[in-house]
C-alpha cells in the first residue's frame, strides 16, 4: 500500500510539474510574438517604409494639369517669399504619391520645354540685364512659379512681363523650384527620382530642347526692341 500511494504521488507531481511549465512556456512565447510583431510594424502612412523601387515602374506620366497648378496656387498664398514658397512645395508634394510626384516634375519639365523660346528668353534677357542658358531655365521656372495665368499670359506675349516688375528686384529667378519635386521624392522614399524616370516615352525634356533660332541679337538693341518695346524702353540701359 505505502509503495502504490508513494507511485501515484511521484505521478501526480510530475503531471501537475509538466502542466506548469507548459502553461508557462505558452504565455512567454504568447508575450515575445506579440513584443515581436510590434516592433516590426510598419506605419501606415510611411511612405519610405513601403515604396519598393524594385517593384516601380518608370513612369513618363505627367501630373494632371489642375492638380499641378492647384499646388503652386497654394504655395503662392502660402508663402510670403521664395524660400517659404519652396519649402511649401517640398511639403505638398511629399504628400503625393511616389508616381504622383514624379508626374510633378514630369509636368514642369513640359511647361519648361513649351517655354523655351528666343522671345521669352529676349524678355528675360532685358529684365535681368543678361540672361545665360541657366539663367533662361530658372527665369522660366520663376514664371512657372507665380501660376497658371501669369505663366501663359507672358509666355504668349513676353512684353507683359513689364507688369511684374518690381523697382529694386534684382533677380526674377527661381532656382529651387527645379529641385522640388526631387527634394521631395528623396525625402519620403529615399530615392533618387530621376531613376523613375521613362526616358524612352518622355521627351520633352531639357535633353531634347530645338535649336533656337535668334531673331534679336544684343549687339543690334533695335532687334530687342521690336520684340519686347514695353521692357526694352523702361530696361533696357
């Protein structure tokens, strides 16, 4: 008798010993999936954390034209000088989605390429008192800058520019507006935007700009002139 109720007692123990440490082991793997999963959860609203650049495709669509000059209104009205209205566009344009952003700079590469012309460049050339190649693309990047109606109203006629003359403005520059939309994409996805570009299907690109064929010469004024009369006449020195 003693030696069964010494067995069934050394049984007991062991069953109730091996229900324990189950038990147990259950609850710490239960704690250390969940402390796992939490730790590796990604937000939903990261951009840089879910754009896979091995998965996106190129892409040579434009950013749709009322959403694009939508944006620049707002940086307009946002802003009180060119630095704020940068800073302004790096921060609406993070919030487009990766292709949306590439369609942003897409779409300013278009209304720079559908700008390049010697009559803007003759206005831009009076109005800053000389103009290079560089100058020319960041004059029209300017123009661009300061919204839909400005931007076609002079690029259809040049000399309209005289209306936005300021007296003491030096520069009607805007360098910063080119690298917006890359500075953007570099921010939320950490990649470099003109790798996303599909340059087989898009062309109208600084790469593709036509040979221009001068109808004024700085050496020969009056050719400015006929061109630009408002600008040269107020100017031109």
């Amino acid at each position: 008798m003693y030696s069964i109720s010494f067995m069934r007692n050394k049984y007991t123990f062991l069953f109730s010993f091996l229900f324990l440490s189950i038990v147990t082991f259950g609850q710490n793997n239960t704690s250390n999936t969940g402390e796992w999963t939490n730790t590796n959860e990604i937000p939903e609203d990261s951009t840089a954390a879910t754009f896979d650049s091995l998965m996106f495709s190129k892409s040579s669509e434009m950013l749709d034209e009322e959403m694009y000059w939508s944006i620049i209104e707002k940086s307009i009205m946002g802003a009180d000088n060119q630095e704020d209205q940068e800073l302004f566009l790096i921060a609406e344009i993070e919030k487009l989605t990766p292709a949306e952003m590439i369609g942003f700079r897409l779409r300013t590469d278009k209304l720079l390429f559908d700008s390049y012309n010697p009559e803007l460049w003759c206005a831009a050339y009076i109005v800053s008192g000389g103009c290079s190649d560089g100058g020319f693309e960041y004059f029209r990047c300017w123009l661009i800058s300061q919204g839909k109606e400005l931007f076609y109203n002079v690029k259809a006629k040049p000399d309209s520019l005289i209306n936005q003359v300021v007296e003491g403005k030096e520069s009607y520059e805007f360098e910063g507006f080119w690298y917006v939309a890359m500075n953007a994409f570099k921010n939320t996805t950490g990649e470099d935007l003109y790798s996303f570009i599909d340059y087989d299907k898009f062309v109208t690109n600084d790469e593709n700009y036509p040979l221009l064929k001068f109808n004024w010469n700085v050496d020969e004024p009056q050719t400015m002139e006929k061109i630009c009369p408002n600008l040269f006449k107020n100017l031109w020195k």
